[in-house]
C-alpha cells in the first residue's frame, strides 16, 4: 500500500477546514457557558484570587525573603480597594468575555488535536507516526505558561499596581474590566510565549529557521525577551528578571531542537 497521503482539491481543504474550526469553536463555547454558569465560583476562587494578602504566592515570597533577612511588601499586603463596575452592562461583558478565554486556555488539548487532525492527511505513515507527540509536548507548554502566569506574574503584577501610586492626592479605583483584562491577557499571552520550542521545531522543519540562524541573533533575542517582558510585567526589575529567565531557557531548548531537526533532515538525505 502507498505511503503517499492522499491528495484533496483546494475546495476540499477548505471544507475539511471549516469543520476543524466548527468544532473546535463548538469545544470553546461549551466549555465557556459551563463556565458561565459557575462564573461567581470562577471569580472568587480564581480570577479575584490575587486580591487575598494571604495567597500561596505572596505568603511564598514572604517567607523566602524574611530566611535571607530581607524585609518584603509581601508581608503586608493589604488590597482596601473594591474593583469598581462603571458600566451598566460591564459585569456582564466581563463575564463572557472571561468565559471564553477561559474556555479557549482549557480546550487548548483539543484545539492543538483538531489542528494535528487536519495536516495529518498531508504527512507520511512515518511522518505521523513521529508526530503524535505534538499534542501532549505542546499542551504541557502551554499550561507550563498558564502555572507560571498565573502564580508569578499575575499576582507580582496585581501587588504592584494595587501599591503604587505617585501622590496621596491620587485614590487607586481600579474598574473591573481593567482588572480582568490583567489576568486574562497575562495568562493567555505567557502561555502562547510558552509554546516557543514548538514554533521553532515547525519552522526548523520548513526551513526557515536554523541553528546557526538562532546562535547567531542570541542577543537580538535577549534584547527581545526583556523588551517582551517590560510589557507583560510590573515596570521593575526584579519582575522582568523573573519573566525572562525561562523565555531565555525556552530558548536555548529551541536551539537544540532546531539542531536535532536538521540532523535528522541531514541523515534522512543521506
């Protein structure tokens, strides 16, 4: 029997598409309204996790840092302040809107299965065989990037935010959406950076990226990861130092993916 994958019309690669995104909006959507309907449950136990002083992180830095004998804000933390809802028709938007990202961060698996199912048809018996660890390997990036996210950098972030403040004549109302939108778009954001070994690994594959390509723009991407991580963190150090260690490791792991791609490439042409 043929090894050659079986060819389809331009038509039928765009049918096949759309069902691919049906389900995989199908998969979101339910797992977002079953969200939306413990979406109390959702925030006091998740999303407003962050607001309690005594939160596993927060208590974490405070006893590493009083060990070494370094005074932390991290020991009294206080959060006075309630998040403000300005909007008739906010506390609803937040709600749905939060239930989508959420259901999109928990259906990932299967939207990375639905992307596989439709370009298996494309590869050799070989060629899937060898790819089926795509799924797994990716989904435990990415919820790698969502733990990170959301005990680091969430909670780093929203510390800081709730303490700085230029004068005593300024008063900290934050509004709801401004809150979500911090802790949705950190975790959706860090856990997609997350997926950096697997983009190289296709890119090596098709060619574009190397090695040596990799090697040789090191410092162009450090410049990158720390100008990525200014962006996705509290403007200090410290915060940006965190945030960009793992890039920075995620991205020497790519380098040497990129380097067993080309040496498999290599052996299979000779």
């Amino acid at each position: 029997m043929s090894d050659q994958p079986k060819e389809m019309s331009f038509l039928g690669h765009l049918e096949e598409l759309r069902w691919h995104l049906v389900r995989s909006s199908i998969a979101v959507f339910v797992i977002a309204i079953v969200l939306f309907t413990y979406i109390t449950e959702v925030y006091d136990s998740f999303l407003l996790a962050h607001l309690d002083p005594n939160f596993t992180t927060y208590k974490f830095f405070c006893q590493v840092f009083g060990r070494i004998g370094i005074e932390s804000s991290f020991c009294s933390l206080s959060f006075p302040q309630k998040l403000q809802s300005l909007a008739l028709t906010q506390q609803l938007m937040s709600s749905i809107w939060t239930s989508l990202v959420l259901g999109f961060i928990i259906a990932f698996p299967y939207l990375l299965w639905e992307i596989w199912r439709f370009i298996s048809p494309g590869l050799h018996k070989n060629e899937r065989r060898k790819s089926q660890g795509f799924i797994f390997i990716a989904s435990i990036l990415f919820f790698m990037g969502v733990l990170f996210s959301y005990y680091i950098i969430a909670p780093m972030s929203v510390s800081f935010f709730y303490g700085y403040e230029i004068s005593d004549r300024i008063v900290n109302n934050f509004t709801l959406d401004s809150y979500t939108g911090l802790i949705t778009n950190t975790l959706l954001g860090v856990s997609l950076v997350f997926e950096l070994p697997v983009l190289i690994f296709f890119l090596t594959k098709i060619g574009l990226v190397s090695p040596e390509f990799l090697k040789k723009y090191r410092k162009h991407a450090l410049v990158l990861v720390l100008v990525l991580s200014a962006i996705i963190t509290p403007p200090d150090v410290a915060s940006q130092i965190i945030v960009s260690i793992p890039i920075l490791i995620l991205y020497e792991i790519s380098i040497s993916i990129s380097r067993i791609v080309i040496k498999k490439q290599q052996k299979n042409d000779s």
